[in-house]
C-alpha cells in the first residue's frame, strides 16, 4: 500500500524533540538555535523550503496557463486563485524547515 507523504514539523537532531508550529515560525530566519530540551546547539537548514518554493513556482506557472488557455478562466479570478495559493503556500513553510548537527 502506498505511503501517504504528510510534512512534519521540525526536531531537534540531537533529542528528537518535535518543535511546535509556533516555536518554529519564531527560529526560521535564524542560521543556528540551541535545543530547549537538551541544550545542544544545530543549525536550520532551509534546503526543502526553497525546493518546495520551485515546485510551488513550477505549479502556479502550469495551472496558470492551463487555466487561461484551455479553461479561459478571466485573469481576475486567476489572480484571486494565485492570492490564495500564495498564502497556502507560507502557512506552509514551518513544515519544510529541517534542523541538522553541527559539524
């Protein structure tokens, strides 16, 4: 049976402590965090997020045109449609954050 692939949230590398959604949004934009849990430092890791930002490019580009061209969907409503993917799309990055070990 195929596997279901759901994102998780990020845990530290050390003591697989699972960080919250919340906690998660708060340490993003840093290079390097220490563990709350074990007091081990490791460092975050963006690589998933900007794959998952291309695929993401790649599908609005795809849909777009196949909804302009094929469907003749007006461009407002392509806008409006685009507005709410995008925003999907950020409340989704939290999920493609990995934390690693420092070298």
């Amino acid at each position: 049976m195929a596997k279901l692939f759901l994102p998780s949230l990020p845990v530290c590398p050390h003591c697989n402590t699972v960080y919250r959604y919340s906690d998660v949004k708060k340490i993003m934009f840093k290079k390097s965090e220490k563990c709350y849990h074990c007091k081990k430092n490791f460092k975050i890791s963006k690589k998933k997020l900007i794959i998952m930002i291309i695929e993401l490019l790649i599908i609005y580009a795809a849909l777009g045109l196949f909804l302009i061209g094929v469907v003749g969907i007006k461009p407002l409503v392509l806008f409006i449609i685009n507005v709410f993917l995008v925003a999907a799309g950020i409340l989704l990055i939290p999920y493609y954050i990995m934390f690693v070990k420092k070298k």
